[in-house]
C-alpha cells in the first residue's frame, strides 16, 4: 500500500531552513494564517511587535552570557553572580533594554501552554514600556483580545522561538532579526498596495539617495520617516565603509504624521540598534514641526505624492521662495527641507515627476526661485514601476546649500550647474509588476554624481565626469531658463536613437500618461462636486 507523503509543517521546514531568507518566508507563511483572525489595520503592529520583542529578548539574553564570561574571568562566585547579572545598569549601559524576566523570550515560551500566550504576550510588551523610557507607548497590547486565534499565535510563538536567528551564515542576530522585520514591512507594503507607500520607501530607492548623500556622520533628517527605512539604509551604508563601530557617527531625527507608522519607525531603528530620535510622540511636519530649530547636515524623504489637503499657513517663514498652492504640497515639502538644511547641508527627496514642471498656483516660480538661489545640485529621472504602491512617476531631487570646493574636501566648484541624470531605462523586473534598481545601475548613477561633484569616493576610484549622450547632462543655469526652468531630465541629456523603441520607453510613456489621466480624474472629480452642489441650490 502507498501512502502519501506527509506536508512538512512549519516548524519541520524551519529547522531545515539555512538561510535568512529562507527563515523570513517561513515566518511570513507562519504569521499569514493569523491575517483573518486579526483587523487588518492591526495585523502589521501585531506581526512586527512580536518580532521586537524577540529581538530585545535575544539582546539582552547576548548581553547577560556576555556579562557571565567576563564575571567568571574575574573570579566572582556563583552564589554573587546573579546579583551582578540582574544589575540593570550593565545592560543600559551597554546600549541593551532592559528585559524584566517575565517579558523574556524563554519565559514566555516556557509558560504559554499554562497561563495563555496572548496575556503573557500583552504583559510582557506592557513590562519593556515601563522599564524603557524610550519604547513608552510604542508596543502593541492586542494579543488578548478575543478575535485573535490564541492557537495559531502559540505556533507562531513557537516558530519564532525556534528560528535559528543566528544562523548558519554567521550572522548576528540582531542582524537576522532586523532583516526579518525590512522583510515584513516590505511585504506589508506590497499586500496594502497603495497605503502602504505611506510608511515604506522601495529599498533600491532608497539605496540610491544614500550613496549619492554618503552620510558618513553629523545630523540626519527626515520629515515623513515612515518606518525609519532612510535611517536604516544610512547607518548600513556607514557600517559597509567604516565598520559597526561607526554607526553612531550619524545623529538621527525623524517625524512620522501617523500614530501606527511612527510606532513601527521606532521599533525599526531599535531592532536596528539605532539611537534616533522620532519625537516623543508621532504629528504632522507643516502644522507641528517637533524639530523646529535643527539644522541637518543630510535631509532624505519620500513624503506623500500631490498632497491635496494639507496644512498650509499662508504666512509661514519656510515659504522664502513662494506660497506652495493649497492643493499640492510638493513645493511645501521641498521649502520645508531647504529650512533644515545647516550650512553645507545637502537633501535627497522623492517627488512626482510633476514637481519638474508645474506652472500651476505659483510653482513654476518657486521651481524658478529655487534654481536662482543655486539650491538645485541634481536631478535624476526614475524608471516606472518602482514603486508597486504608485503608478504616479517619480523622481529624486538633490538640493545643496554650498556647492563650493568646501576648502579641505576638494570638490569640484559646481556652482551656477545642475547635472542632469535620465535613469527611466534602467533597473531590472523583480516580478510582473515591480522593478528594481541593481547594483550595477546604482554604482552607475552614483558614480556620475560624485564624478560631477568631484567626491573623495570618486577619487578613489579614478572616475572624472563626463556628459553621457542619453545618460547625463551638466547644464549651466543660463540653459536651465532657456527651457523655462523645466527640470526634466530628458530635455537635456539628448536621445540615443535606436531603431525601435524598447520596452523601457514604452513603459516610461504609460506611466507619464496614467499621471495624466490620475490628474485629469482628480480635477474632474472636483467638476463633479462643483456641478452637483450648484445643481443641489437650483433644486432646493
């Protein structure tokens, strides 16, 4: 007689699992059965707040074996060990959370069969606030409540206990575990589609701002930080170049408008074992700055696309270069980041590829007025598809308040210039519908950056700069007005001719037009109300 073969379970698949990857696909399929019990506004707080507290958990577990080696060297006895081992000050000390014993891991795990793993859960995240000053008000208390499956959630607590978070590509945890969470809140991002570009940036996007900015140390600012993912590609950038020891070089300072995105921020940078300060509390940038006199050496974002309805003060003293119009807040976003910037401080920012060239409620002049004030250092034309939660397209701005040789750093004297970059045809499709920048084509868009800028990195590696026919484009300020201080990038750089056009042209041109059309839909909606309410007054 034949029988079928058994379907591994989870956990079978999980002790086979030898990679990260493999680990962070396991857990996803684990933690998406829990998706129906639970409200899905909740489900990604619910999901990553478990991965958090794993990971204080492993932290402070490291901390304490740690703490016990280097007592039992210095030939303390075992009756005063446990003394020492609960000293609190040993593990702040040591930039660690301190973990009361009935939130660890092991605790957990150990009593939730007997005493029911959602109330321990609840009374552990509640136990970290309390003894964590900076985490309070930021952990989930939803693992109780009588919609969830305390079953299902047992096994995750299993599967997570279980994960071999180590690893066997000797990596350390906090490492695993911090790309276990990136892991997740990417693939939040793509299941809510549209919503989720509101606290996640693609991360080859984000990639590319830093290596273009590099980051290195001083102030780092971001004014709609989302889930924290500008930081986090920040200090691994520092860490890539100049070690783990560095990456508390960089002081991180960030502002999130939603309550739940700004608790996922915060629970980001600690997995992270970055030091940021989010604000005491999340608020919006234009009404409530809660950084209102930093001045940062680096400002990177990906704020809200054409924001229609936001706060605007007419007479507010970020609008130097013009009024932004009510119903699009792209130029607010960018004055907003012009004011932050400190002498030599520079900016990255995501925007619709309408901020190149509206005219419409005063924007043609504050892009003209910008230009003038010599803030515009580069622009670069993304490829469509990057983002899976926007079809609008998007490009990069690089603002720089000093585009001098900065004495002793040996620039290249870049004023009254704007280097031009057209990267539409570049980048990879990861699936049907998103694509990725590769390494390849981030080396290449930045390198022709810090060629132009004449950066130590590009003296290393020997690059000079160039104008690339299709590619790149240096423009002194006398062109940029010839075009009517239109900041297109295709303008300037010229067409390769080809006998056919691609794919990549072809996809470029869909998304130039869906833009069209989202606007023409969101200007006829209006129409509408209008025609309905006047029709409204006739008929009463």
């Amino acid at each position: 007689m034949v029988t079928a073969a058994k379907k591994p379970t989870d956990q079978a698949e999980l002790f086979s699992a030898s990679t990260a990857k493999e680990i962070q696909a396991i857990l996803w399929k684990a933690a998406d059965k829990l998706r129906g019990s639970i409200d899905a506004a909740q489900y990604k707080e619910f999901v990553l707040g478990l991965i958090f507290l794993k990971y204080v958990s492993d932290a402070f577990e490291e901390r304490r074996a740690e703490l016990a080696k280097e007592l039992a060297e210095d030939g303390i006895s075992e009756d005063r060990l446990d003394d020492f081992l609960e000293d609190r000050d040993e593990y702040t000390g040591a930039h660690v959370f301190w973990v009361p014993e009935t939130a660890r891991w092991s605790w957990i795990a150990a009593h939730a069969k007997s005493q029911g793993v959602g109330k321990l859960l609840d009374e552990a995240m509640d136990a970290v606030m309390t003894e964590n000053a900076s985490l309070k008000g930021v952990l989930p208390k939803i693992f109780n409540r009588d919609n969830v499956d305390q079953k299902r959630l047992a096994e995750l607590v299993d599967l997570i206990s279980d994960a071999r978070f180590g690893g066997s590509e000797n990596k350390p945890a906090q490492d695993v575990l911090g790309e276990v969470y990136e892991y997740f809140l990417g693939n939040f991002a793509r299941a809510e589609g549209k919503r989720g570009g509101e606290f996640y940036t693609p991360q080859s996007v984000v990639r590319l701002i830093v290596e273009i900015l590099e980051p290195y140390e001083g102030r780092v600012y971001d004014p709609a930080c989302g889930s924290g993912g500008m930081f986090v590609q920040a200090s691994k950038f520092i860490e890539a170049h100049r070690g783990r020891g560095h990456k508390a070089d960089i002081a991180v300072y960030g502002q999130e408008l939603n309550e739940r995105t700004w608790r996922l921020g915060k629970m980001n940078l600690a997995i992270h074992g970055i030091d940021g300060n989010l604000a005491p509390r999340w608020g919006d940038t234009f009404a409530d700055d809660k950084h209102p006199d930093l001045k940062a050496d680096f400002v990177m974002a990906n704020p809200p696309f054409n924001i229609k309805d936001w706060a605007r003060d007419e007479g507010d003293p970020r609008w130097k270069f013009g009024v932004p119009p009510r119903n699009n807040a792209n130029y607010a976003w960018l004055q907003h980041m012009v004011s932050k910037l400190g002498e030599r401080g520079v900016a990255g920012i995501v925007l619709a590829n309408g901020s190149l060239t509206d005219q419409q409620g005063g924007q043609g002049e504050i892009r003209q007025a910008l230009i003038e004030a010599d803030l515009v250092a580069c622009m670069v034309a993304l490829p469509p598809q990057l983002f899976r939660t926007t079809q609008i397209p998007a490009c990069l701005w690089f603002l720089s308040k000093d585009k001098t040789p900065q004495g002793a750093k040996r620039l290249d004297d870049r004023r009254g210039e704007i280097l031009f970059i057209d990267a539409r045809g570049m980048g990879e499709m990861k699936d049907r519908t998103e694509r990725i920048l590769t390494d390849a084509d981030l080396a290449k868009i930045a390198g022709a950056y810090h060629a132009w800028r004449g950066t130590a990195s590009a003296r290393e590696e020997g690059l000079t700069y160039r104008d690339e026919l299709g590619f790149c484009f240096s423009a002194n300020l006398e062109t940029v007005r010839e075009h009517g201080y239109v900041l297109t990038p295709g303008r300037y750089v010229g067409a390769v001719e080809a006998e056919k056009e691609d794919a990549e042209a072809v996809a470029a041109r869909i998304a130039t037009l869906t833009e069209v059309l989202y606007e023409l839909f969101n200007k006829s909606s209006e129409a509408e109300k209008t025609v309905r309410k006047q029709l409204g007054r006739i008929d009463a």
